[in-house]
C-alpha cells in the first residue's frame, strides 16, 4: 500500500497493529468497500466474512461500544444491550469521527482515540479468514477471526437477531 494516497487513516491503523504485535498487511482495493457487499466483491469472498465494524453509544454512560459483525448479520440492538447491561443507541457519524477517530465505511476495530466496550459476532468463528477496514473504504487487512478477539479485547457473543 502507498502510504499517503489514502490519507492518514491506514497509517495509524497499521501503528496500532504492530503495538499490539501484529503485522498483518494492509491491502489497498480498487474499489470502495463502504459496504459488506462491496468489500466482499472486490475481495472475492463470502459476505459473511467481511468484519463490519459498528459502533454504538451506551445511552445511559455515554461511552462508544463497538460491535464487530459478521457482514451477512444484521445486528440486534436489543441483544447488544442486554450483553452489555446497559440500552444503545445508533452512534451518528460525527460521534463515531470523535470517539474513534475514523469516518463510517472504513471503521477498523483497533486503533481508536477511546477504547471502546467490544462485542465480537460468534458467527465470524466459523471463518479461517476474515477482512476488516482499515481506517479507510478503500483500505482492508485479513486476520484470523480469534486475532480479531485478541486485538479488540472483546467478547464472542449471539449479536444477530432472530
């Protein structure tokens, strides 16, 4: 990956992974992988391993909770309170840009200014290999779904509804 072309987003994403001992590669797509469809078409994999990483907002303490999911989940606010002992609320964009320093569509699940509570989808378990963002749309790196657990800190739970 060029360094700079993408702006300073997969740089820190990239600084945060060697900090935690990872030296997984950042690849660089063609096109944007704002979506799990995208992602999954310009990498050529299963939807369902594209790591979409949502963030939430603890409504009664206010504090940014991150949920990473597997691409072919629709997530359940309702579940996700209940894992977390406290309701959410859908983070507006400019809460997500403030609190983890990253736009909506290119969300990685490190690297963020405020460390966030993290729940991460049970359903990525399934996976050898899975794709998350790396700061930017059109910016990914792969990593074992387990590594995922490790550099998140969070816990593997039933996210999706249904």
């Amino acid at each position: 990956m060029q360094r700079g072309r993408l702006g300073p987003g997969p740089e820190r994403v990239r600084r945060a992974l060697e900090a935690r001992g990872f030296s997984h590669r950042i690849v660089e797509l063609e096109k944007t992988a704002r979506s799990a469809a995208e992602a999954a078409e310009a990498l050529g994999c299963e939807v369902g391993q594209i790591v979409k990483s949502l963030v939430f907002r603890g409504a009664r303490t206010g504090r940014p909770v991150l949920v990473v999911a597997s691409g072919a989940n629709r997530v359940d606010e309702g579940r996700v309170a209940e894992l977390l002992g406290e309701p959410v609320e859908k983070a507006d964009a400019a809460f997500v840009k403030e609190r983890t320093g990253f736009s909506i569509g290119g969300v990685p699940p490190l690297g963020h200014r405020e460390e966030p509570a993290a729940l991460v989808d049970e359903d990525l378990m399934l996976y050898e290999r899975v794709w998350a963002a790396a700061g930017h749309p059109y910016a990914v790196f792969g990593l074992h779904p387990r590594e995922l657990v490790e550099m998140t800190g969070g816990k593997v739970a039933r996210v999706k509804g249904g």
